[in-house]
C-alpha cells in the first residue's frame, strides 16, 4: 500500500549496506533472491540507500579518462539516420565562409575575414565592413578617431563615404543636440557637419588654455 513503511530485518540491513555499491538493477535481484521479499521493489531499494547516505561512487557522469560503452563500436545502421547525415566533407546549408556579410542590430555591415576571433580561437571574425575596407585604403583609425558616413547611410561601405572624425565630435552629429545627421536632408549634411566641427574645435581650444 502506498505509504506503508517497509520494514527490514538486522540481517537484511547488514547485507544491504554490505553490498550497498552493487548497481540498482542488480542490488534488488540479488537481494530478493536471498531474502525472497517480492514486496520489495528496486525503486525501495533506491530510497533506503538514499535515506542512509549510503554513497556509491557513482555520479552518472563520465569522469576524466572515463572510456565509454560504445568506444570502437561501428554504430548500427538504420536507413533513415543514414539519408540525413553529412556526408565526409560536406558543411551545413548555414556554413558562414569567409567574406559572408551581415547586418547588425545597429544597422552597420559586419563582414567575415581571416583573423582570429580573441573570444573564440576560431580561425574567422566579424568584423564592421565600412571600417575594413577604409583601413585598407587608408591604414588604422588613429586613437581617439572614428568613421562617419558622409551620406548617413551606414550600409554605404564605400571608403570615400567614410569621414575620420574625432570621436569626442560624434554626440554633436547626433541626436543629443537635435541634429540627427543620419537623418537630415543631403543638402544639410555638409553644414551640420561643418557646425560641429567648428564647436569641437572651439572646446578643444577652451580645454587647452
């Protein structure tokens, strides 16, 4: 009955924490063979060594240098895993190669290219495309510099569209002091991008006396 404790004798307990390390399977067959308890299930057997703290030394995890059950088995065929594995040399549909674009969540191109990933190891990054091609043409943005798009679009990864401007500058461009240059009409970009490199060059020299 569900509930009901199950009692066990001196003798039983002494043979149960004897051969406690046995696997559960054969913990309750061995033990009912020689107790004859069929009342007694291996899920019982389980609870008690539980209940006892009795440890067995297994974790069900494989340890470090652990062999596994199945090491230089061939595995069993079954025509239906077979027609949907990769076959020896072939990559997945979604294989991202070298020189594959991308669009990130701030609307700049990211680019695949042969450097190694710092975080990863792996032999391809993503890099910002506009910025890529730029430090081809031009060498590497200097410090404390960045790249503007002239047109305010970013996906426009023409070195020609990208303007080096301080990075200190960038807040007087965008929508902090209203300009929104990404946005404003091409016929305004070149004097709102004039007006804030008058005002940066006007802090700066406020800065420097």
């Amino acid at each position: 009955m569900k509930g009901h404790p199950i009692r066990y004798s001196a003798e039983e307990m002494a043979w149960l924490e004897a051969n406690r390390l046995l696997p559960i399977t054969d913990y309750h067959r061995a033990f009912e063979a020689r107790f004859g308890r069929p009342d007694v299930t291996a899920a019982n057997l389980h609870a008690l060594r539980k209940r006892k703290g009795w440890r067995t030394g297994r974790t069900g995890r494989f340890e470090p240098g652990q062999e596994s059950w199945n090491k230089g088995k061939a595995m069993p065929f079954n025509a239906n895993s077979a027609a949907t594995r990769f076959r020896k040399g072939n990559l997945p549909h979604n294989t991202r190669f070298l020189g594959h674009e991308r669009v990130s969540k701030d609307g700049y191109v990211e680019i695949s290219v042969a450097e190694t990933n710092p975080h990863t190891g792996f032999d391809r990054r993503y890099v910002l495309k506009h910025r890529h091609l730029w430090e081809q043409a031009n060498g590497p943005v200097p410090e404390g510099m960045a790249l503007k798009s002239i047109d305010g679009d970013k996906t426009n990864t023409d070195p020609a569209n990208w303007k080096l401007v301080p990075r200190a500058m960038l807040p007087r461009l965008n929508g902090r002091f209203g300009r929104d240059y990404d946005a404003a009409p091409a016929e305004l970009k070149p004097v709102i991008m004039a007006t804030a490199e008058l005002e940066h060059r006007a802090r700066e020299a406020r800065r420097n006396r």
